[in-house]
C-alpha cells in the first residue's frame, strides 16, 4: 500500500503568504490501467434520447469534455420584466406571475411559461408555490404529451417521476428529468400567479433529436428508478473500485507546505478524506488546495470551501461533493490532465490539520474535446446592502462549462439577504439568458426557508438562525443543465437585502470546465482573507417602553391580524393585520395606560407594495389626517407624532380604518404595527 506519507519530503521554501515549511510528495503512475465500465464524455453520433439525456444525469466524466453535439442552455422565468438594463428598473422585484403570454385553449385559460423551438431538451423545472395543471406540449401538437397537477409534478406524486428526481425541497419544488423535443417546446398552467424557472438546452439546427414521448415513463420504469436510487444516495461509497487508490496519511503544521506530483495522462475521479484540527471551522478556511494541470493552476480556494460548505465541518451530500460533522469530506469531480497533476495544501493557520483519505486515478485519454477542471474562490468583507448591486460569482474567457457554485454569507441580521436574481450571461449577450426570481430559488428552494436539506444536486448545509441571522451555506451543481460557453461567461448575482443598512460578508467557489487557454477573473487570496470572520451574538431589539403591537389585545378585527417575524422591528416582531378586508374596515386594539391624564401618544408603523391607506384613531378621535402606508418595498418606519389624548387608566382604544389606497399599491389594504408609545404632556 503506497501512502504520500512514505515518500521522501523535499527542501523547504516560501509560499507568497508567509514563510512556510514545504513537503513534496511525487507520485509517478507508469502504465495504462483498463477502467471496466468507463463511460466517455461526448455523445456517440446517433440521436438525442430521453434515455441518453438520463445516463448525462450521473455521468461525472462527462463533464470533463465540451458537449457533442453542442448545445446552449438557456432558462425561461416569471422574472419582472420591467427589469430592462441595468439603467432601467435592474433590480425589480415583481416576480410572480410573469408569463410570455395567457392563450385560450381547449376553453380554458393557460398561462405560457416556455415556448422554444428546437431541436432541444426540457432539463429542470422549479418553483416556489405551484398551481394548476402543468401541460408539455411538443413539436406542434395540439394534445399535450405530459399533463398532471403542478405539485404532483415537481413534488414527486405523478407515476414516472420519483424522488428525487421529484420533491419539495425546504419549499422549493424541483423537477429534474428530461425531456427531448425535435421541433418544439411548450409549457403551460392553467393557473396564474405563481413562480416558476424552466432550464432547457437548444442543439444546433439539424441535430437527430426524439422526442419525449409518455410511454417511455413505462418503456425506461427500470433505468428511471435505478437513477432515482442513485440520486437518492449520492454519498454512499462508489460501486466499483476499478483504478489506482493512493491512500495519504499526514499531518501539516502551521505554515507547512505539502506537495504531491502525478504523472499522466489521468483523471482524478474521486479524493476522500478525513479532516482533523482541534477548530476545524477555522482550519478548513485557513488550508488552502491548489491544483495545478499540465502547468496551470486551475483550483485555488479554502480546503472546506472548496468541498461544498462554509465555514465549518457542515453535513450534506451531493452528488460532486460531500462533507460529514465527523470530518469527512468527498470530492466526485473528474479532473483530466495529459502530462502532470500537481496538488499543493497550505496551512496558512495557527494550528496543526491532520488529513487521512485517499485519491483514487484512472487511465485517460486526453481528446480534442477534453477540458481542464477549474474551482475558484473569492471572499468579500462588510459589503454594505445598499445600494444594491450585482455580485459575481465569475467572469471567464475561452470554450467551457458552467458546472455550479458553493455560497456562504455572514448575516449580522435576521432579515432575507437573498432577494437578489441570478444573471448569467453567456458568449457576450448584452441581456442574461438566465434571469432568476431569487437566490434561494437559484439553489432551489424558496421563500427564504432556513431549514436545512440534501439534494444530489443542491443542498443548503447551514442556516444558523434565529431566522436568516448568521451564516448559512448553500450550493447548487449544473450536470444535466449545465451551460456551455465558447468565448466567455459572467454570472452575477443581485445582492438584493431586506435590511437597507447592514453589511454582509459573503464568499463563493465556482467550479466549471475550460479547455486550455481559458482565463478566469478570479485572484490568489490573501493570507488575511483565509480567516472566519467573528459573528455578532444575536439581541433581540427592544425599544424601552413600547406597547409592542403585537402583544396588544384585539378587541374587534375584519379578516386576521396575527404576529409576525419582522427584523428592524422592536422585540423582531410586529402585529399585521391582513386577509379579507376592504375599505371601511377597521382593526381595534385595546392598549393600557398607568394612570389617568394626557399622553403624546406616538407609534411606529410598517409600509410596504400591498398596504392601505389608514385613518387612525384614540379613544375614537382622529389622530389626523390619514396615513397612505404604500412604499415600494417593505419598510420599517421612524415613529410618527400620533398627538396628544386623554386617557384613562387601564384599557383605552387604538383603530386603524381603511380609507383607500395609493394607486400604485396592491390593493390588498394591509397595515403593520410595531409599537405604541405614551409619553405624559402637560
């Protein structure tokens, strides 16, 4: 049994953070090994299949050579279109409900979410609150080749389309599964009003496609669920154990370099292994992996980062990566090289990492379609969240493929930090071709949901709470819809934060496939970036002497008034009265006063797209004229001068009544009420 550890270590030098201690390790493999069931990259000439376009589904060697025949993928979304340039309304945020167009058909109304002609592939459909019945219609035909209920669909119940292929995913729905199509492309709801994203590949004019047809749900039953099954364990030890194992064994002190040479042509397919330092959420950020192909360095980033999740030793499985809370950490990537591979691991730290595992390698042919494997890091400190901008994930030149991101933020704050839309732009569009409703729905789930889940293909490993305070971690992984490139790609995501006025600090690693040549905007990481930056403990806010509104007795109300979570607010909550109400309408609330006399009597009040106008009102008198709430986001507002009442002790009567609404509101006449202050007056 060969480990790294027996090899002899070599002299020291300097690594351009810091002085440091360097092993070498070289590990020249002679030969050719036979890998038994190897499955090559590109297509073999023939038509696109459905059952072709499954096998893509799990192949990791795959994506290590540029897809033939070619294709574009492109994304279809309820994105708000009055989004024109970023001149133009680039952060708008009206998401729901944006369709292509409404048609009548079959005398009944269906809402168009895609409509493409092909040749092409239908391989991801999402969204956040699913409705009606979803119809596929393809290359012209008046009947639908698919129909079932939307959440039947995308969450698993409909026969052909198991989990997880199929589910809901911390409220996300997701259908991966593809659908071929020769001509053309239509889907459609017959219900509005909801989210959706639909990802789909367009092949070159020509290009033998067949298309999806029903009874291949029954013809491929056994290849689907042996996939499912795969999918459903994508942590679980490989099956087959066919090429070289390398077992290491070391350990690295402060400032230590290791280094390891292999010889090609290889691939590395799998790199296992066992994380050990007495604070391994500061070590996995303070251990820098480099990988250098054939003379260029095409992975640098934090050891932890780089396998899927930050900062920390957090638990989720994907089909690319994995990581345990014992340690373990899985790489499934395919890395190809024709002549050496050189590994470089950096503790960059103060304390001592203990690393055990093994790297397995099989025989590759190097071939004109063949690409080198890239993953990149970046971090940014105390970004603040206005005004609002687009933050990239990466810009590269060459011919590649787009294979997926990890994400982790510091949230110094309960509220959403992940309103913002993917951008991805490809081969110099001036518009993106993928245009999001969501960061949390790019990872593919929804509403901001802090619960954590594993998916073969997107997981979220970590959401500290309360709420959305903290770090959280996500990640999303492009194997079926991964997104070819041929002269250069930019994917930027909208830091778009509930919060107006805190700062963030966020950090991402893109991985993707370049052939030689290709350039990255990404640079090498300093010394000082390589650390976790302190998190402050969380305090519920209170404001000394509120009536919280949310604690206040409700003596009458039309529709429902309820508590609810809302940061910047006094004690991180607030009353809101909505539901089935109208103009006229009022809500009452008793609030108490100490002893009988005159108070100022001030409050702070919520505005947001879909509230009302309201008159208020104490003890039945007017406090003013009314109050228009509308603002073109939700908004936490400074307390307002009410005047001065006469109460007496013990209960007295708080109302808000629905007078109107401004004319750019939803007319939903909502109202939001953090707090009641009384101050004595003469």
């Amino acid at each position: 049994m060969n480990r790294f550890n027996l090899f002899q270590p070599d002299h020291p030098a300097k690594h351009p953070c810091r002085h440091a201690r360097i092993r070498r390790w070289t590990c020249f493999v002679p030969g050719f090994l036979a890998l038994a069931g190897m499955t090559l990259a590109s297509t073999a000439a023939g038509p696109v299949t459905t059952a072709g376009l499954l096998d893509e589904m799990t192949n990791m060697a795959g994506m290590a050579e540029f897809p033939d025949p070619p294709f574009t993928c492109k994304q279809f979304s309820s994105y708000d279109r009055a989004a024109k340039s970023p001149a133009e309304n680039w952060f708008a945020n009206g998401d729901c409900g944006q369709y292509l167009r409404v048609e009548d058909h079959a005398g009944r109304k269906e809402y168009v979410m895609m409509d493409a002609d092909g040749p092409g592939a239908v391989v991801r459909i999402w969204s956040a609150n699913p409705a009606g019945t979803l119809r596929i219609y393809l290359d012209g035909e008046d009947t639908p080749v698919l129909e079932a209920p939307m959440t039947d669909l995308l969450g698993g119940g409909t026969g052909g389309f198991p989990g997880p292929l199929a589910g809901e995913y911390s409220r996300g729905w997701n259908l991966y599964f593809p659908f071929p199509y020769a001509n053309h492309c239509k889907i459609t709801s017959d219900a509005g009003k909801f989210y959706y994203h639909v990802n789909y590949r367009t092949y070159p004019a020509g290009t033998e496609v067949a298309s999806f047809t029903a009874s291949q749900l029954t013809t491929l039953a056994g290849r689907i669920d042996k996939l499912a099954a795969e999918l459903a364990t994508p942590g679980a030890p490989p099956a087959q154990t066919a090429g070289e194992q390398h077992p290491f064994e070391f350990k690295l002190a402060p400032g230590e370099t290791t280094r390891w040479r292999i010889a090609g042509p290889k691939a590395i397919t799998e790199i296992t292994a066992r994380f050990e330092a007495d604070d391994p959420t500061t070590a996995l950020r303070a251990v820098l992996l480099e990988i250098t192909f054939d003379g260029n360095r095409t992975v640098t980033a934090p050891l932890g980062d780089f396998f899927g999740s930050a900062p920390g030793l957090n638990e989720f499985a994907t089909l690319p990566l994995a990581m345990t809370a014992a340690g373990g950490l899985r790489s499934n990537w395919f890395m190809p090289f024709r002549e050496t591979a050189e590994i470089h691991l950096v503790n960059t730290g103060k304390e001592a990492v203990a690393l055990t595992g093994n790297l397995r390698l099989t025989d590759h042919q190097w071939r004109p379609f063949s690409m080198y494997f890239h993953a990149k890091w970046r971090a940014q400190w105390d970004v603040p969240t206005r005004p609002m901008i687009d933050w990239n994930y990466l810009t590269a030149t060459g011919k590649g493929v787009f294979a997926g991101v990890s994400f982790a933020i510091d949230n110094p704050v309960k509220e959403w930090w992940g309103e913002g839309d993917e951008k991805i732009y490809v081969d110099g569009e001036g518009f993106p071709s993928h245009f999001g409703t969501g960061t949390e729905d790019y990872y593919g789930y929804a509403w901001c949901w802090p619960g954590l889940f594993t998916h073969a293909y997107h997981s979220q490993s970590r959401c500290d709470g309360p709420g959305n305070y903290g770090r959280t971690s996500v990640n999303r992984f492009h194997i079926i819809d991964r997104i070819p490139f041929t002269r250069d790609f930019r994917f930027d995501m909208e830091l778009w934060h509930w919060h107006q006025q805190c700062k963030v600090n966020m950090a991402v690693t893109a991985y993707w496939y370049a052939q030689p040549g290709a350039t990255d905007g990404f640079t090498a990481p300093a010394a000082a970036d390589l650390t976790v930056r302190p998190m402050p403990e969380w305090v519920v806010p209170h404001v000394a002497g509120a009536l919280e509104g949310e604690t206040l007795r409700i003596t009458r109300v039309t529709g429902a008034a309820d508590p609810q979570d809302w940061d910047n607010t006094s004690a991180g909550r607030h009353l809101w009265w909505h539901a089935g109400m109208k103009p006229g309408d009022s809500l009452n609330l008793a609030f108490p006063a100490p002893a009988d006399g005159n108070y100022r009597v001030l409050g702070r009040f919520l505005s947001a797209p879909d509230y009302g106008i309201h008159q208020l009102a104490v003890n039945g008198q007017p406090a003013g004229q009314p109050i228009d709430f509308y603002r073109g986001e939700v908004t936490v507002g400074d307390e307002i001068d009410l005047g001065v009442f006469n109460l007496r002790v013990g209960d007295n009567e708080f109302s808000a009544t629905i007078t109107g609404a401004n004319p750019k509101a939803v007319k939903a006449w909502m109202f939001g009420l953090d707090y009641l202050m009384l101050k004595p007056a003469p």
